[in-house]
C-alpha cells in the first residue's frame, strides 16, 4: 500500500503539473504574439506623430493597439488565474504529502522499536528454530528479511517525499512570484490602454468636425475602388481567355501535324508542352493551398486596418465599406513582395490607385494594388517574398497602405477570398 499510494501520489503532481504547463505554454505564446502585434502598431503610430494631423488610418491602428492590448490584459488575467489555480492545487498536495511523511515516520518509528526490541542475532535465531516446522522456520526467516527489507523502502520513501514537498515548495515560490511580475505588466498595459484611447478619442473629435469632406472623400474612394474592382477582373478573364485560345492554338497545330504523319495513331493527343503546362499548374496550386494560413505577408511589417468584406466607418456612424481584399498599412514607401511562388500576369496602371501586379500562383491569383513603383513586367516568374514594388503614399501621411487581394479562378468563374485566413497570423 505503500508505494502504491506513493506512485499515485506523485502521478497526480504529473498530471497536475503537465496540464498547468501546456496551458501556460499556450498564453505565453499568445502573449508574444500580442505583444509582437503592438509593437508593431506602435511603430507605425511613432512614426505618425511627426505630423500635426492624423489620418483614418492612423486612427485604424489605434484601435487595433487598443484591441491587442485588451486581448493581452484578458491574456494576464488568465495567467494569473492559472498561477492562483496551481498554487492553491500544489499546496493542498504539499499538505497532503506531509500528513503522508507523518504517517510514514510513525510507521517506521514502530518499525525502529520493533527492530531495537530484536536487535541480537540469537533473539532472531532462537525466533527461527523455536518454530514447529522446517517450513514454518522458512516462513519466519522470510518474515525476518521482509521486515529488514521494509525498514529499508520506509526510509527511502521517507526520503523521497520530503524531496518532493521540498521541489513542490520551489514551484509554488516560483508560481507566486511569477504572478507578481504578470500583475506589474497588467497594470502597464491598463495605463497604456488608458492613453490610446485618450488618443482614439482626439482623433475622432477632429474627424467629427469634418464629416462633410469625409463624406465626398469617402464617395471618390468608392468610385476608385469600383475603377479598381473592373479593371483586376477584366485583367483576369483577358488573361484566361488568352490562355484558352493559347490552348487550343496548340491543339489544332498538335492534330495537324498529326495528320501529316502517315505513321500516326488516329487518335489525337495534346502536345507534350501543354501537359507538361498542365502539370506544373496543379502542382503549384496544391502548393498554395497547402500554404493556407501560413503565406507571408505582401509587406515585411504591416498591420491590418481594413478587413475583408464588410468594414465600419471609423467616425461616420451607419457608414460601411465593402472589401474585396485586405488593406495593410505599412511604413512609408514600404517594399511590396510576393507572397508565393509564381508569374505575373498582368501590371496595371490605374489613376488614383497606382500600379496594381496580378500574380499567377496556378489556379490562384494574389492582387497586389496602391504600388509608385513596379519591378516585374507580365511574364516575369517570381518566387516566394520577391519584391515587386513600393507603395505609395498620399499627400502628408506618414504610412502606406497595400491593398492584397487572393482569388481562386475555377473554369471562367473567379471567387474572392479573404486574404485574412491565407498569410500567417
């Protein structure tokens, strides 16, 4: 009974101990992740402050630092609940392990009397042959060298327990203290969100002011964005149109030359290249799927300030826009890569949006719009974060913005899809 409560004992530690540290694990990586976010944020927000007049998009970052910084705190408040749950947990074992030493002292203290009461080998031998029976003297010297063996084990979980109330004591120590540091970090942040949203809150009371122009600004955006929305989807079934006449320009001069041949088979195959063609555009768009949810980002640092699909006004109330994409706002003029492998289609150059490059990825298309500069022509084969141009920025704003669009091309159908579930996150 011993060692079986010993082992059920420190099984339970184990358990206890492994599930507190994968789920410690876990926010700890979700904090670094936030944290990591908001320095990010506030890189972009630092560089802004150089300007006297902030714009929708820095007021965009603002709540995204606000929202990360209220995703960490709810993070610390989990942190600090689990270290509560541990100590409380490993404390009540501690008490448990020594009312165990307890028991298991006074256990071998009688063991000790036992021993000392027969402690001369003839008391021991006189105890053997005093028996009835050769196979009872057996029995007595195997009781004998059982109680010897006993002692033994009673001492070495003695031992063995003291070792583990001691490791026990350490980890609640370091639990506690740990604790301490994540409540110093809670109220930093409380104070920082404190400032962001004094910050929020004067940017959108000059905004307020200005309501009319965001209005018409907000019209020619969505005129732009119309211009922009035609002339990607008329790129896109050009260059699938193309493609399909390409096709069946080789198959026509494949089945002539064919014909021509008196050996040939009657039935006609496509050419060598066009599979070849085929094949490469499978196993590239296997490619990108695979990638999901792991894609680089279109800009080395950026953050998101425009979803995909429907997105509210940030100070015109039931105002909303619609986005086909994702807007990304960066550092000024920042480098604009390709987030995988694969060709370009098409350069566009569109008034008011700048250069857009469409890139082939096979039967998947990544859009990348708002670029001053391209480096990359139609034709050119690009791999996994080459750049290909450089953003553009307005008229006395401190950030760029990339517009990133990905479309999954089936036949002539051509579907959106949220870039936001494509790149790493």
């Amino acid at each position: 009974m011993i060692h079986v409560s010993k082992i059920a004992l420190i099984f339970s530690l184990l358990l206890v101990g492994n599930v507190h540290s994968q789920t410690s694990d876990k926010l700890k990586k979700e904090q670094e992740r936030l944290e990591k976010n908001i320095a990010s944020t506030q890189s972009l927000l630092e560089k802004s402050q150089t300007k006297t007049k902030a714009s929708l998009n820095d007021l965009r970052v603002i709540q995204n630092q606000i929202e990360y910084r209220e995703r960490l705190l709810k993070n610390y408040d989990n942190q600090i609940r689990g270290a509560e749950l541990t100590v409380q947990q490993k404390e009540k074992q501690i008490i448990e392990l020594r009312e165990k030493v307890k028991q298991l002292k006074a256990q071998y203290k009688k063991l000790l009397i036992y021993a000392y009461k027969h402690r001369n080998k003839y008391g021991k031998l006189m105890y053997i042959f005093t028996a009835d029976s050769y196979n009872e003297a057996r029995k007595r010297n195997g009781y004998l060298r059982r109680l010897s063996d006993v002692q033994l084990k009673q001492f070495l979980v003695i031992q063995q327990n003291q070792e583990l109330i001691t490791e026990e004591i350490g980890k609640v120590n370091a639990e506690k203290e740990n604790k301490l540091i994540v409540l110093t970090e809670k109220k930093k942040e409380r104070a920082a969100i404190e400032e962001d949203r004094a910050l929020k809150e004067k940017v959108y009371q000059e905004f307020k002011q200005e309501e009319e122009l965001l209005l018409a600004k907000l019209k020619e955006d969505q005129k732009k964005k119309e211009i922009l929305r035609n002339r990607i989807a008329a790129a896109i079934q050009k260059e699938l149109a193309e493609a399909e006449a390409k096709r069946k320009a080789e198959e026509a001069a494949a089945l002539a030359a064919k014909k021509k041949e008196t050996t040939s088979n009657t039935e006609s195959k496509p050419a060598a290249v066009t599979l070849a063609e085929t094949k490469e555009s499978k196993l590239i768009s296997s490619n990108f799927e695979a990638n999901r949810g792991r894609l680089p980002w279109p800009v080395e640092k950026g953050n998101i300030t425009e979803n995909f699909g429907k997105n509210p006004h940030p100070t015109l109330k039931n105002v909303s826009t619609n986005n086909r994409g994702i807007d990304i706002s960066a550092p000024l003029h920042a480098q604009v890569r390709s987030v995988f492998e694969g060709e370009v289609t098409s350069v566009l150059n569109i008034p008011g949006a700048g250069k857009v490059v469409i890139i082939k990825h096979g039967n998947y298309r990544t859009v990348y719009s708002n670029l001053q500069d391209t480096y990359v022509k139609a034709g050119s084969k690009v791999s996994t974060k080459k750049v290909i141009g450089s953003l553009l920025a307005k008229n006395g704003e401190t950030l760029s913005v990339v517009h990133f669009e990905v479309h999954k091309v089936v036949g002539n159908n051509v579907t959106c899809l949220n870039p936001a579930l494509w790149v790493s996150r």
